[in-house]
C-alpha cells in the first residue's frame, strides 16, 4: 500500500511538471518597450512630474485613487489604483530623486503585471532627459492578447508624453 501511493504520487508529481504529456505548456508572454524623452527643462522641474500624483498636472486622463498616503503624495511605497480598460493597483516600488529613478509594479487583475521603470537624467542645467521602459507579463495564457496589445500601445507613447510635458513645462516657464 504504501509503495502504490509513493508511486502515485511520483506519477501526480511529473504530470503536474508536464512529464508524460504530449502537449507543451502554453507560454506566456513578456514583452518590453523603451523609449527616451528628451526635455528643455531642468532636472529639478522635470523629475517630480513622473510621480503618479504630479503626473495630473501633464497627462490627459491620469486619475489615481491613492489608498496610501492619504492624501495623495508621491513617494516609495504608495499604492493607488487606477480605473480604465480594465482596473489596476499600482505600487510605486522606488521614487528616488537623489539617483533620478522611479518605479512602479502594477497588478492588472489576475492576467497582466507591468513593470515600469523610468530613469531620468540631468543632461545641462536646463536639458533633462528621461528613459522608459514597460516591461508586461502575461499571468495566464488568455491574457497573452492583452499583454500584446498594451505594448503595442506603449511603443507610441514616447511622442505622446514628450509632447504633453512639453506643454506642460512650457506653461510653468
């Protein structure tokens, strides 16, 4: 008795790892999209704006719900949510002026995690530039779709976000 379950159990154990099964396991994608900012502005003006509450102030459409702090403030360890397409909580996992780096890990439901990571850099005293970079994830096959779509529409953003900081910076000049 006690061999027939080591054995059953050995069997349930590389099914589970996928041995014995003559399908592979769906793959899931990760894709990632980069792009630079290029800003006639100083470092010190440019920076706070990639915070998710500063970020009101230049992006048509931006509304998040901040859970933490109360009230809103842009810092490590924030955490808002954000209703669109679909809603998602969002984790600011560094806001870091001193190195010009912010991060944010946000959770889409059960399908999609996003990765976005900006660093911004002090070019001349009054060029900053900034890098960033998407990074999504399916979390189950169904969402492989979503994932692709969504960094296709990151792969325009570039233009989009130079722009509206642009005019943004252009007004507070």
């Amino acid at each position: 008795m006690m061999i027939r379950m080591s054995i059953l159990g050995f069997v349930v154990l590389l099914s589970r790892l996928g041995y014995g099964q003559d399908q592979k396991p769906a793959s899931l994608v990760h894709r990632q999209v980069e792009f630079v900012l290029n800003l006639s502005a100083p470092y010190e003006n440019v920076f706070p704006l990639f915070g998710a509450d500063k970020e009101r102030v230049w992006a048509e459409g931006w509304d998040p719900q901040f859970v933490h702090p109360q009230p809103a403030h842009d810092q490590a360890g924030a955490v808002f949510t954000v209703e669109g397409g679909h809603s998602s909580v969002w984790v600011n996992t560094a806001f870091d002026a001193e190195r010009g780096r912010v991060q944010y890990a946000c959770f889409a439901g059960e399908s999609m995690v996003t990765l976005v990571t900006i660093h911004v850099q002090k070019i001349t005293p009054s060029h900053t530039k900034a890098t960033v970079v998407y990074e999504r994830t399916a979390l189950k096959p169904e969402a492989n779709d979503q994932v692709n779509r969504s960094a296709d529409g990151d792969q325009t953003k570039g233009p989009e976000w130079e722009a509206a900081l642009r005019t943004y910076l252009g007004r507070i000049k």
